[in-house]
C-alpha cells in the first residue's frame, strides 16, 4: 500500500457491557461480560485485520476501562496516537440487555467520547491522511463533540479529502429528538463521498419510503456514492448515474453486532489502496466489486459473536 493509503477513524470508544442472561431487563440482569465498543472502533478494526493502515481519534476516561480500550486497540495493531485519555471523565459506559421479544434494554452512561474537541485533534496526521471515516452513534449528539465532528468534516471537504460517512442511528439515543439527528446528518451528508447508511436510516433521513428515491435525496444533498445495506439481501450501491443490488453471500448469522462496519471496513480499505480514492466514484465496475468484497466481510461477521473478534483476516476472506 502507498504512504498515502492512511485512514482516521473518528468518534466513540466504550465499554459494552452486555448481560449474559438471555431474556431478562437490566432490572433483573446480574452477570455483565465487557467489551470494546464503538462504531469507528470496529472499523478500524476491519481495516487492521484486512491489512490496512489505520488511526483512531477519540477520547477515553484515563481510567481502568479507557487503559482496557486502548490496549485492546493496539493489540490488533490499531495506531492509538489520537486517542486522548481524559484525566477529568470517565470513560462512556453502554449497557445491554436482549428482552424476551428481542427488543434491547439499554442504558448509557455518557463520559469521555462527548468531550473531544478540535483542539484534541492532531492536524498533521489530518492532513496526512487520504480518507477520513466519520461514523460515529454519539458524535452529534452534544458540544463539544458536535461541532468537533462537523467542522472537522466541513474542512476535510475544503482540503479535497476522500470522506466517509456512516450516520449510525440508535433509537435509543436520539429519544423525541428524532428532527435534530436528521437535520445534523443531512449537513454530514452533503460533505461526504460515500455514505452508508441502512434501510431504516435511509427512511428517517431521507423521508422517502421508496429506496430509490430516498438514495436520490442523499444524492441531492452532496452524496457522491450512497450505500444501503439490506442484510441477507446484500447491499443497494449508487454513484448518482447508475444503481444497482450487489447480493451477499448465504451465511448462518449468530450475531449481527459490528457486520455493517465491517462492511464500510472492508470498503475502505479497497478505497486506501487506489492513488485518488475519488475517481471510483465513476467507475461503477470496479465500486460492485468493492462492495461484493465487502458484502462478504460482513456477512462473515455475523457467524461469530463480538464485534471486533468476529472480524475475519484477509486469508480467512479469500
């Protein structure tokens, strides 16, 4: 891979801790199992395990669980140098019980993540970098993280870098403030070349029932390549001139935590190898065949339970 083939994962790293009894609320739950959490953790992640170059930047709690963070990062060879350890908060703690009708009882206690600012950023490794993947479920949701997150996007734009962007919706999180989170992702949107999103994300931001039409929107919005993951299905890819459904393989899914950012993964580590990531935008051969790759590594995600431990290596894709 060339020097320039570096991507900055930017946004939450926390603790999952999931209730290891099945069908019971977290009134109930007494046996918790901790995990690395995270959205643009797990890309990250992806990209690593794939073979990539990759860095996270985010912030912890200089506490027990941000120190556990961090190593389980470098253990797979994640470059931690902008992963900021907070001596003042704690590091952000979710906890997740699966329901009797499947519904998930959840509960977050916000730390660390919501207090990255600009100037926690290393602006030569910015600089340095050829794609910026902006994926983060907390991101938006308050300052100093909000306006970190949008104006770090808005001049990644100005500086001509390739951006990703995954909205990562969570009811839980966004409670009556539904118009807030679309309004925000809409002014992400039109600072990004490729967005995924899922069919339900795409509805909430679009407002469109119809699929084509919603992708249309995000197109109109400033969306170079739209994504849409449809689970088995596969995956509703689009350059704004040509659309078309990439299947997915047939797999026995165990656990789907982590398949759709091992998905936008995969697609970025396929994007970091090209000289200009932008002129795939165009070439809509070669954008099916990064997305068939990367259909195949989230799909093979899901038949191993944990989000980043279930990312398989290139060898095992192949």
């Amino acid at each position: 891979m060339s020097m320039n083939s570096s991507i900055i994962c930017i946004g939450e790293l926390l603790i999952d801790f999931f209730c290891k009894e099945v069908d019971i609320d977290l009134v109930e739950g007494k046996s918790f199992e901790k995990q690395a959490g995270g959205a643009p953790a797990n890309v990250c992640a992806t990209i690593v395990k794939l073979g990539g170059n990759a860095t996270f930047s985010g912030k912890v709690g200089n506490d027990p669980f941000g120190h556990f963070l961090k190593n389980t990062l470098d253990e797979i060879k994640v470059d931690t140098s902008m992963l900021v350890l907070d001596d003042k908060n704690p590091t952000t703690l979710a906890f997740v019980s699966l329901k009797k009708n499947g519904e998930r009882d959840f509960v977050f206690h916000r730390g660390a993540d919501a207090f990255l600012s600009e100037g926690d950023l290393d602006e030569e490794k910015i600089n340095n970098a050829s794609i910026l993947h902006f994926g983060s479920a907390t991101a938006l949701l308050e300052d100093p993280f909000q306006t970190t997150y949008l104006n770090t996007m808005r001049s990644a734009k100005e500086a001509g870098k390739f951006i990703s962007f995954d909205p990562n919706f969570r009811s839980d999180l966004w409670k009556e403030k539904e118009t807030t989170f679309v309004e925000l992702v809409k002014q992400g949107v039109s600072f990004a070349d490729f967005v995924k999103v899922s069919d339900e994300e795409l509805k909430i931001i679009s407002g469109a029932a119809d699929l084509v039409r919603g992708v249309q929107v995000l197109h109109q919005l400033g969306a170079k390549i739209v994504a849409v993951t449809l689970g088995k299905k596969g995956t509703f890819i689009s350059n704004g001139q040509i659309y078309e459904v990439i299947p997915s393989i047939a797999v026995t899914s165990i656990d789907s935590t982590g398949a759709g950012d091992a998905f936008v993964g995969a697609t970025l580590y396929q994007l970091a190898k090209e000289e200009e990531p932008k002129k795939v935008i165009n070439d809509f051969e070669q954008l099916k065949n990064i997305i068939s790759f990367s259909n195949k590594v989230g799909a093979l995600v899901c038949t191993k339970v944990g989000a980043i431990s279930a990312i398989p290596t290139l060898e095992e894709i192949l």
